[in-house]
C-alpha cells in the first residue's frame, strides 16, 4: 500500500484545513458545549457543510455525496478532529440516509434524502427494545395493516435523541407465523403523530441523550414502509453495518491521544512513568494499526462495495480502543476529573481537561455497547467472516 500522499491530496489537505479554520470558530464551539444552544448550532455547522457540498462524503453522487477517494475521505475526517470541528449526527446521514438510497422508492428517496442533506429533518434509531437489544429479532411493537396504514402499538428504549427528533426509523413486527428474522418491517414514522409519547433516560452523567418511546394506536402512511413488507431484517442490517463503520472513530481517538500526550507533557510526573509510557505506546501503535483496517475498508467503500461484516471488526477495536485513551485522559486529568459541568454544560474545572475527560470517559462506556454489543461483534464476526 503506498501511504504518501500525492501532491493532489496534500493541495486538498490545505483547501479542507483551511475550511474547517475559517467556519468552525471556537464562538461555534463554544454554542454546540452549551446545552441551550446545541441542538441550533450543530445544525447551523451541517448546513455550512452542506452549502460547501461536504455533507455527505459516504453517499453516492447522485444523491449528493462528494465522490471523494478513501483517501480524501481520511484527509478530511483527520483534518475535522484536528480542528475540534464537530461531526455530524449520525441518525439521518449515515443510517437512515444509506438505507432510502439503496432500498426506498424514488418518491422516498425525493421526500426524504434533500431533508436530511439539508438537516432540516432529524432522525432517531427505534430498534431496542426493552426484550430485544442483542436479540434485536426477538422484537415485539406491532405494525398492522388498516387499508392504507399501519396501526402501530408497542414500545421502544434507549433511543437517542428521540426528544429532538422529527423522525423515527422503526423496526416492527408484521408477522408473527415464521422466523422470528422474517416477520420484520422498516418503517418512517413522523415525531409528530398522534399516539406517541417520549419519555425522557437520564444518563450517569447526569445528561439526557435517551429515551423510551411510546406508540400507542400510531397510524402510519403504508407508503412510508422501506422495500417489502417482513423484509425489514435485511435493511436492518444493512444500516447496522454503516452505524457499526461510523463509530469506529479512529481520527477522533488518535486526536485525543495526541493532546493526552501533549498534556501529559506539559503537566509533567506521570510521562516520566514507564508503565504509563508503555501504555501510550501500546494505545499509538494499535490506533496506527486500525487506521489501516479503516483505510482498507473506506477503499472498498469507494470501489461501490457495501460496508460488510468486517464493520464489526472496526467497532470492536475502535471502541476498545477509544475507552483505552479514556482511562489515559482520566489519569492525565488528575483531580480536574471529577468536577462535572454545570446544568447548562458548561465547565467550571478551569482546566482544559477537567470535566471534558470525565464526560468523555462515562459516556465513553457505552460505546462498546450500542451499535449491537461487542461480544454480539464477535458472534457475527465468528459465523460471517470466519465461517465457524
Ligand atoms: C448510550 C446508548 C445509546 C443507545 N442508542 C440507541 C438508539 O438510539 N436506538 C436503539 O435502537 N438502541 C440504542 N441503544 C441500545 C443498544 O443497541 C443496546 O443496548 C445493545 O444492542 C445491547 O442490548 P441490551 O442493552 O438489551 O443488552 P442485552 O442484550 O441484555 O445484553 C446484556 C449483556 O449480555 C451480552 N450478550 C447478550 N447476548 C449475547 C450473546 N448471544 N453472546 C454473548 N454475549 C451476549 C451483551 O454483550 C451484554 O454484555 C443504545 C444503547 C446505549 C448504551
């Protein structure tokens, strides 16, 4: 594999560095910290995106993707954490979003796709529920056809976002009779429909990022199903192998790593540990060596290959290791670690590491759960890839 880059990409290094300094101001940073004004900002930072037509490196380009190599991909996921530069939310752009282009009918793909380019739609994922997270399959809320609706009753947990979100894509059950991988269907529900009820999951943290989500007698438009009806499965998993590929994370880990180890640095003591050296090495070199698995992935990605089971590789060791550069950062943050930003977001350690590090690390155990646990990764891993 040849790792240079060539002067082409070194010209659009310079062209993405340069957008990310000139848009993402640390007065925008600073918006997207404070609980009051997230949710306003972060949209504000997709539609820069999108007017500079990079909203969506990963899709095709006759739905509104870039067309970039793997390799520009990298450079401009690279140049975006280096820059503190926010991502997007993934729910409409790298879940939902691939699964209306490949399966939905043009119509969908007419209604839906421009919304979420544009972020003037947000999405949140109805999957889990509260008998089906690893059995995703064993799932129970209900879809019934009633002429040209669906009469949808049943429940939904830990859903993200759900208290911001105008649409739900939803996994139901429409037919009980077989396998119970058959009988599935994937549905677009509207936020706003009567019938549904949001009920709020304060985290450990002490944030609200989750929700159960309630449908009682929901009717929704027969012509919001994606594909065949108790086909939903394979959509299902077409858009878990796109999530499983997006949390990977590893520009974001290598970033943090670099300024653990700059502070680490600069604070002085710990760095002088050998143990705690060895570690840092451990963390660089597995991080350097996932960033080639990644690339592997992106290039098929690029040649028109789907993301496949191999995702679950890159879940499984991104988050492992992003929860490993955690634990470096906690011990790099020393007592700063344990004061927690106010009601609003906002830190008052009056350290650069302090609660961003305790936040981060929390939060941080839940990545080798959602997107489908990592023991789950190795099962598919094990029957998919290795054929055991
Ligand atoms: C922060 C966060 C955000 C989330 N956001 C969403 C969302 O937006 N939408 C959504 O639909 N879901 C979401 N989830 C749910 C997530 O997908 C599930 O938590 C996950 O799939 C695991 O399911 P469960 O919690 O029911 O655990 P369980 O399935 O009960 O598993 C419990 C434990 O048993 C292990 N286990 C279970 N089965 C096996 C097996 N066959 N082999 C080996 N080990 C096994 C698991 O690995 C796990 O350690 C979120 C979860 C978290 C933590």
């Amino acid at each position: 594999m040849d790792t240079q880059f060539s002067a082409e990409d070194l010209a659009f290094r310079d062209e993405v560095r340069q957008f990310f300094q000139e848009n993402c101001s640390a007065e925008l940073r600073a918006r997207l910290a404070s609980k009051k004004t997230s949710r306003e900002a972060q949209v504000e930072w997709q539609k820069c995106l999108y007017e500079r037509g990079w909203i969506a490196p990963g899709w095709p380009v006759e739905h509104g993707g870039t067309g970039w190599t793997a390799t520009q991909k990298f450079i401009f996921e690279s140049e975006r954490t280096s820059a503190d530069a926010p991502d997007v939310i993934p729910f409409g752009l790298k879940m939902v979003g691939p699964v209306i282009y490949t399966f939905g009918t043009e119509e969908q793909q007419a209604k839906f796709l421009p919304r979420i380019l544009r972020s003037d739609d947000w999405w949140c994922q109805g999957y889990s529920e509260p008998g089906a997270g690893s059995d995703l399959a064993a799932l129970k809320t209900k879809a019934e056809l009633d002429g040209d609706e669906y009469l949808v009753n049943g429940a939904k947990i830990w859903t993200s976002g759900a208290h911001l979100a105008d649409w739900i894509f939803c996994l139901v059950r429409t037919d009980s009779s077989g396998k119970k991988q058959e009988g599935i269907s994937f549905l677009l529900i509207d936020m706003k429909t009567p019938g549904i009820t949001v009920n709020p999951i304060i985290g450990l943290d002490g944030g609200h990022s989750l929700n159960e989500v309630q449908f009682n007698e929901v009717r929704v438009p027969a012509e919001n199903l994606i594909g065949e009806q108790d086909k939903g499965w394979t959509y299902a998993k077409a858009l878990l192998q796109h999530e499983r590929t997006a949390i990977a994370g590893v520009a974001g880990c290598k970033r943090v790593l670099a300024r653990v180890i700059a502070y680490a640095r600069a604070e002085g003591g710990l760095i002088d540990d050998p143990a705690f050296q060895r570690r840092l090495s451990d963390a660089e070199i597995e991080i350097m060596a996932l960033e080639y698995t990644e690339l592997r992935v992106l290039a098929a990605l690029s040649a028109g290959t789907a993301p496949g089971p191999e995702s679950s590789l890159l879940k499984i060791k991104g988050t492992e290791l992003q929860q490993a550069v955690q634990e470096l950062w906690m011990e790099v943050a020393g007592y700063y670690q344990g004061v927690l930003p106010d009601a609003d977001g906002v830190d008052h350690s009056g350290h650069e590491f302090g609660s961003k590090a305790c936040i981060s690390y929390m939060y941080g155990r839940a990545t080798t759960v959602y997107g489908g646990s990592n023991e789950v990764q190795k099962n598919i891993i094990s029957k998919a890839v290795l054929g055991l």
